[in-house]
C-alpha cells in the first residue's frame, strides 16, 4: 500500500522529470536554428572582416602573433643562427586570381582550414621528394584540416575547380623575419630539380579539377 508520503515523493519525482524535459524542449530549438557562416559571404566581405592586405606570395595576409619572446643568437642552427621570435601565426586568403605562389619559407610551418572551398598544393621538399595534397572541409573525401610543410619545401597553392575563396591560417616556429625567411621559387631551377612535376610547377595557378 502506498501511503500519503509515498504519493508526495513520486509527485515530485514526476514534477522534477517534467521540468528536465521541458528543459530540454527548450534548449533543442535554439541550438537546432545555431546559425552558420553565409555561403553569399563573399571574398571581399572576409577580408574586410578580418583586415586582410594583398601579400607578395599568399594571397591576401594578416599576421595576427609574433611572440614577444626571442630566442638570442647562437640559440638556434643556421638560418636562423642570428636569433628569431618563437614562433608567429597569420591568416591568410587564397581566390582565383591570387593563389599562393610558388615560395618557400625556412621555417617550420602549419597550415590550418578555417573557412570556404578546398585547395590543392604542390609540396617539394628539400630531399628531391613531391607531393600533392588538398586542404578543406572534407575529411572523409582525405582533405587535410591541417597540413605541417617542413622548412626550406617550396609550395604553391590554387583552389580547386569552382572554388572562391579559401580561408586559413598558418603558424610557423621559430617566428618568420620575412626578411631573412621567405625565398620567391626559380620556376626553371625546380624543373630541373623536379623534372616529373614540371606540368605542376609552370601551370599550378590554373585550377584544380575535382
């Protein structure tokens, strides 16, 4: 027999349960309408957005970290024997007409997606090694979300077909003098060195096909 305390604990119960519910009822809606990105954003709008300049080799930049923390001369192996930051990070924008051209950097670096269409590279490394890779969104088609490019491999980038805009940044360690870091890529000069990607390396600007 269920007495008069039993009924009140199994009331409270059931007023409890309903209240998580009614909880749950109401958080759903508002976390399914979470709103995404505009797919009509476009480049110039991201740029605005995020004060992004043309760059000499990657599209449109803006350095958003060098550190503070310097690493003395003599800390480091040559190139970088005269001492650099720590590290540093950038955003950078690639579009159709302003794909990443064909440079490298000494430093160790991580590319990053963020946002937009998939973009291909042309990595050639230091050892005589190539590679092609895609950097985007789709993870489960072998796109790469983050993609490491050890120092001294000379890169270049487009977007694939149809694409336009790709968002990313890059964080490279020790830091980027520019300066002292960022060498622009002889065309000719790879060609000899890379004689199977010479089609890659004098055409890559022109989009990729999926």
């Amino acid at each position: 027999m269920t007495d008069a305390r039993d009924k009140t604990s199994i009331g409270r119960r059931d007023l409890m349960k309903g209240a998580g519910l009614a909880g749950v009822t109401a958080v759903a809606p508002s976390v399914a309408k979470a709103e995404t990105m505009p797919k009509t954003l476009s480049a110039e709008e991201v740029r605005e957005l995020l004060k992004l300049e043309p760059n000499q080799t990657c599209g449109f930049v803006r350095v958003t970290y060098k550190s503070a923390l310097e690493i003395a001369p003599g800390g480091l192996p040559a190139p970088f024997a005269d001492g650099r930051p720590l590290g540093s990070a950038l955003y950078f924008m690639m579009t159709p007409e302003e794909p990443v051209k064909l440079h490298r950097i000494l430093n160790d670096q991580l590319y990053h997606y963020y946002l937009g269409d998939p973009i291909e590279l042309l990595l050639l490394y230091e050892s005589g090694k190539s590679d092609l890779v895609r950097v985007g969104p789709d993870i489960a088609g072998g796109q790469n979300v983050q993609l490491f490019i050890p120092g001294g491999t000379f890169h270049t980038a487009r977007l694939i077909a149809g694409g336009r805009w790709f968002l990313g940044g890059s964080t490279e360690w020790p830091g980027v003098v520019v300066a002292e870091d960022v060498q622009l890529g002889n065309a000719d000069a790879l060609v000899a060195k890379f004689p199977d990607r010479a089609t890659e390396i004098r055409t890559f600007p022109m989009p990729a096909t999926e």
